[in-house]
C-alpha cells in the first residue's frame, strides 16, 4: 500500500533570515522549497523487508532518513521512525493528547517508512517535514480551526482546518525536539502548511509575500548543478519569469552539519547572560533588519542589509562555514558579485547565497567546480 496523494507530501524548508537569531527572540522569514519533499509510506511487495519487533532497538540514531544522494532504506527507516515513537511513548503525558499513537505504531508494525528527497543535515528541514508527515498523518484535533487573531487576512490557511498557529507551532516544537534538543516548532510548521511564514519578534506569525523571485536564464546555464549529471534535471525547474540579473541559491558544502550540538553552542556563546550577549543583540538586530527590508523590495531592498549580516556571520560565527567555503564567502563580499550566509545550523550541508549578478556568480562557483541549485519561490 503506498500513498500517491500530494497532500500527504510535505517540502523541504527554506529558512531565509533567522537562523539561530530566532532562539534570542528575532524575526524569521521561512518558505517551503518544493525541489524536497518527504511522505510516509507502507512498503509494497518490493521494498518489504523483515522487520524487527516494535520495541526501543539498540545503536539506531535519531536522525530522519532521507537525503536523496543516498537514500535510507525502508528498514532503516521504520525503525528510526520506531525511536521517534518511543520518545513519544516516554514523553505520553503530552502526546498522548496529541497524536494516536497507537495507530502510529500498529502502522509502524506494517512497515511504514519516511520516503525522503530532502538531504539529511544540510539545513533543509529535514526532520521538519518528518515531523509535519507524522502529524498530519496521526493529529488527534482534526476538527480544528484557526482562530481569527492568528493570521491576518484572507489566506488560505484560514479554511485548512488545522488549529491555532501559536499551539501547532508548540506541538512541532515538542515533537522536533527528539531530533535536536531544542526546537521552534518553526520549520515543520512552513512544511505542514506549506506556504512562506513570517515569525515575528513577538512569536506572531502570519503569511509573508516573499516579492516573487526568479533567476534569469543565464544562471540556469552557467551554473554547476549538485551531483553531477542529472542531479537536477532541467525539467523540473519552473521557467523564468523574468530577465532581471538577481537570484537566490544554495552552495553545496558536499557534507553534512549536526544541528543539536551547533545550537548548545551558540546559545552558551550569545545567549542571555553570555559574555557574547551584547554581539547577539547586533544578531538579532541585522536578521530583524534583513527581514523588514526584504518584505519591502526582495533582494534590492535588502542588499546592503544582507551584506551586513554575512559579514557577521564569516566573523563571529566562521567555525560554522565550511573551511573549503570560507575564501568564496570573503571574495563574494569584497567584489560585490554575492553574499553568503548560512543555511540552517551550518557546519556543513547548503550555504543560502544572494546576487544581482547572477551570471557572473554561477560562473564563479562554476569554475571552482562547487554546485549550487537556484532557489524559486513560486
């Protein structure tokens, strides 16, 4: 048995501003990357594998299957996705008003598996969307409705039926936490809903118009696509819109980061009571600043801005970039041409560029033979 519908697959995410920043109480701007979706599904004749009996199974990490460059099997899955239930199972007081999870596990005694497009720990959102599948899938308010004061105007998550925002992005924090200590609930949140979110500084989160944007035609020619020959392929990226000479797109490090440890750091390092407290009020303060400028005008608007916030980044956070990928960082900022920063936790997986010079940017990560995959927000 395999589910087909697209309602039961859920996209990677995109964290544009708020990495890290969001943990001391700034702004976050995230949309859905539908290039990586992720959805649970049941093993047909082929893909059946014995499976183990439904208990805690010693040396399996909780880590969420999936990256497409190497794919975990459905074994392996299922029994990753058995030690999400058991964190649920220990944690029952709070779950069990909130998923059936004895559904959950009769399902998982089937053999149900995550089927994963979305890159294991390279910032992407990967256990977002499990987490999103998960719910969607074994959420016991069904009937649930958005409150009125939760999203201004007529979007149409108003008529999806799926709770109160404040409360659903709990749950997901709640639920994500398995996999990195201490989560927002923010990523599986753009996953399930499947639209760009705008968190802002007060926790408030509403739809945020991202100010369309589309690479031009000449960086989809020069650019050198993430694994080799049809990686990507040319027919599934949308055509461009437009002619104008910015884009958005992601660096591929070819290696993976390790969310949890990176946030313990960074919050004993910036937060509260830190001796680096006053450098993450300036954090706070240039991703808040990158996010109301690009709400206003997209990449021109926010140029400077992001300028801004990539130079802290590269200097106050560069042990979370890459080495190979530190000199481009610091040539794109001293040319001009781009600015990086990072994408998600960093210390491996995409780094998230900016450029009003597409073509000459492609060309430079091109010829240093380093991938990158434009970014599309429709």
């Amino acid at each position: 048995m395999v589910m087909n519908s697209s309602d039961d697959h859920f996209p990677a995410k995109l964290l544009l501003f708020g990495e890290y920043s969001l943990l001391l109480g700034s702004p976050a701007l995230s949309m859905p990357f539908n290039r990586f979706q992720a959805a649970l599904k049941f093993p047909n004749r082929e893909t059946t594998e014995k499976l183990q009996p439904l208990q805690d199974e010693p040396g399996v990490s909780p880590l969420l299957p999936g990256p497409s460059a190497n794919p975990v099997q459905p074994m392996d899955s299922n029994l990753q996705l058995r030690k999400l239930l058991n964190y649920f199972v220990e944690n029952h007081h709070i779950f069990n008003l909130l998923l059936d999870l004895e559904r959950f596990g009769a399902d998982l005694g089937n053999g149900l598996y995550l089927e994963s497009e979305i890159p294991q720990q390279y910032g992407m959102g990967s256990s977002g969307a499990l987490c999103a599948a998960v719910y969607d899938r074994y959420r016991l308010d069904r009937q649930g409705a958005f409150e009125s004061v939760d999203i201004d105007g007529s979007s149409p998550v108003l008529r999806s039926g799926y709770g109160n925002l404040a409360s659903l992005r709990t749950t997901f924090g709640l639920m994500e936490s398995f996999f990195h200590g201490r989560s927002s609930g923010f990523d599986p949140l753009v996953s399930f809903l499947k639209m760009a979110l705008l968190l802002e500084s007060d926790g408030k989160i509403a739809p945020a118009d991202l100010h369309l944007f589309d690479p031009p035609e000449s960086f989809l020619k020069a650019a050198l696509l993430p694994g080799g020959d049809g990686a990507v392929a040319p027919a599934v990226l949308p055509r461009p819109s437009s002619s104008r000479n910015s884009a958005v797109f992601l660096v591929d490090s070819g290696m993976q980061g390790r969310t949890g440890p990176l946030v313990n750091d960074f919050l004993e390092r910036f937060g509260p009571g830190a001796k680096y407290n006053d450098k993450g009020e300036l954090f706070r303060s240039l991703a808040g600043s990158c996010i109301s400028d690009w709400l206003s005008g997209g990449i021109d608007a926010s140029w400077n801005a992001i300028g801004r916030l990539s130079m802290f980044q590269i200097t106050e956070l560069r042990h979370l970039v890459p080495p190979h990928l530190q000199p481009a960082w610091r040539e794109g900022l001293q040319t001009g041409m781009f600015s990086l920063k990072l994408c998600g936790s960093g210390g491996g997986g995409f780094l998230l560029g900016f450029t009003r010079s597409a073509e000459s940017a492609a060309r430079y990560f091109n010829d240093r033979k380093i991938p990158l995959l434009p970014v599309y927000s429709a």
